[in-house]
C-alpha cells in the first residue's frame, strides 16, 4: 500500500507509476507505505481457494514489515478452508521476487500437485 498526498492506494492495482510520479512531483508531501491489511490477503485467499486451487503467499522480511504477520492472521480465519502456505522470504526486494519465480517455475513442472510439493 503506497500513501501519497494522504490517498492510500495498492500500488500497480489502483495507482500506476505514470500516477505515482505525476503526484510525487506535485506534492509536498513523501510517500509512506503501509502494510497489506488481513482482511485483503483474506479476500484473495478465499477467492483462490473457491476455485479449488492452493495458496502459496511470499511476503516481504517480516524482520521489516508486518505483512508477512497479516497474511498468518488471514490463514488462521480460514482455518480449514483449504491449504495456505505463508513464505517468509526474509527479504524486501530482488530475493522475495526470486522466490516468486522460483515457486512458479516449479509449480508448472508438477502439473497438477498441490502447491505444498513446492
């Protein structure tokens, strides 16, 4: 969640970087970010698993963001509900992304095993 000229906004879904850097240039004020809140992670888990598929959730280092500890209280709600797997990636940047692509490309060489094999 990006936070510029007071207006939350999920970054790439609601605010794009043309946006972004239009208001950055017309504001006094820096951008702050704010962790992914339970309820949202809640919302995408429970729509995955509706559809019958495995969750698999790479946070950022939860030694510097709350989010990783967000997405444990949306899988605890859900509690039987369907397999979610939280990953904390101990990282913020390039490593959490490595991981995501890591966990993809294994995901498709085990065509139809559940996304615990990963």
């Amino acid at each position: 969640m990006c936070i510029l000229a007071k207006r939350p906004s999920l970054d790439k879904f609601e605010i794009d970087s043309h946006e972004f850097y239009e208001k950055l240039v017309s504001s006094d004020e820096v951008p702050t970010t704010s962790q992914v809140a339970p309820e949202q992670f809640k919302d995408v888990f429970e729509t995955a698993l509706k559809e019958g598929d495995d969750v698999i959730c790479i946070t950022i280092g939860s030694a510097a963001s709350g989010t990783c500890q967000s997405a444990h209280i949306a899988k605890d709600e859900l509690e039987g509900e369907g397999r979610v797997d939280i990953v904390d990636s101990n990282g913020l940047c390039m490593g959490t992304g490595y991981l995501a692509v890591v966990a993809a490309m294994m995901l498709e060489d085990r065509q139809g095993e559940s996304g615990s094999a990963v």
